[in-house]
C-alpha cells in the first residue's frame, strides 16, 4: 500500500511541473464569501508559488482532466505549500484520547466503550450522565461527535446530547450539506441496527433526522 502512494504522490508531482508550464490561471480572488471554488483554490496556489496564468490557460486545464482527480491534486498542492511554509496540518495537529471511539482506516475502535455507552444513554437508562467521544477520519479531515446522556428529574425526561465539532473538517466544493453536523441535536436513544442491509450504529430521534447514521459496525482492534 505503501509502494502504490508513492509512486501516485511522485504521478501528481510530476503532473505539477508539466501543468505549471502549459497552463495556469489568473489570480482572481472569491468576492462572494462562500468557499473557494477548485479553480479559485489552484489560483491562489500559482499565486503563492509566483506563477501568473490566463484564465483561459485554467479553463483548458478543467476541460482536459476530470475534476475529482484535479481536486484531490489540488488537496496535494496546499499540503506541499503547507509543509514549505512549515505551517502544521490541522489534521496531523489532532491527536484522539486513548477513551475516544475512533473511526480511521476501516478500523473502529473502543466498540465495548460505544456499546456500553448505548445500553445505558438517553431513553435507555435512568439519572444517567455517562459520556463519549467519536472521532471519524474522513477524505476532508476529522468529524468529533461528543455525546452525553442526560435526565431531568423534574420532568422524567431522558435524551443523549450531541455535540458536533467541524473545526479540523473541510468540506469540499460538491458535498452535501449534512444539517446534523450544524449544531448541537438532542437525541432519545442510540442503537446498532444490523437488521438493514448496511449496518451502522444509529442515533434515533434527533432535533434535525429521525435517525442518523453516526458509524458503521466493524470489527474492533
């Protein structure tokens, strides 16, 4: 695995001296205040690098190569220009606790620390106010989940508390925005639902989703 993303780091490379020298771009800059575009991002990267290009020269680039491929390229350049500024990746500055529950590589870890967690959170237990943390590797960085089970007395009421954290996660241009991670939800109970056709384990009646799908069932390490 290793040898494979070496040789695919030493392609992109590669492709960024052959590209430096036929195409290229303006350095227009985004006015509108929503996230840079692919092509605004590859911009500001010649820019910094000290490249000046059309936009014509861009648009070419686009048109000859697909997108998806451009933008993990892309993704690879800001890493570089990150590592010659000697600026940290937010994502290598993280570093999960040994309590956490964390999704990385097809791996999850802490299951027993999860299930645990479920059997006893929101509907399911009484004057509980146990607590966990998820933390999920994704292609845009990391998504922390902190989840609290909590009771009123007074009202004899029971729910799980969600709190999501996006501060080392980067959306890219095409996902779909997921309200669930917007702000903090209320749940009633957790489950692990291996009675669908794609397991996961699900938190139920939330502010925004009805269910949400929080983590797949795999095997713990």
């Amino acid at each position: 695995m290793l040898d494979i993303i070496l040789i695919k780091k030493s392609l992109y490379l590669s492709f960024i001296a052959v590209t430096l020298f036929l195409f290229g771009c303006g350095t227009g800059t985004n006015t509108t205040g929503d996230a840079p575009s692919t092509k605004e991002r590859y911009a500001e990267i010649l820019a910094a690098m000290g490249e000046d290009y059309s936009e014509e020269d861009i648009e070419k680039l686009f048109e000859d190569y697909d997108e998806n491929f451009l933008e993990e390229f892309i993704s690879l350049l800001e890493k570089e220009l990150l590592t010659e500024k000697g600026e940290e990746d937010p994502i290598t500055d993280f570093t999960p606790e040994e309590s956490d529950i964390v999704l990385k590589d097809d791996t999850l870890t802490n299951i027993d620390l999860l299930e645990n967690f479920i059997a006893v959170a929101g509907e399911k237990g009484n004057d509980n106010e146990s607590q966990i943390r998820i933390v999920k590797y994704v292609p845009q960085g990391i998504q922390i989940y902190d989840l609290k089970s909590s009771y009123d007395e007074e009202q004899d009421q029971r729910w799980i508390s969600v709190t999501p954290d996006m501060s080392y996660y980067t959306p890219s241009e095409d996902d779909v925005q997921d309200v669930f991670n917007n702000a903090s939800q209320q749940c009633n109970y957790m489950e692990k639902d291996t009675e669908s056709e794609e397991w996961f384990y699900k938190l139920y009646e939330c502010r925004t989703n009805w269910e949400y799908r929080i983590l797949p069932v795999i095997h713990d390490i």
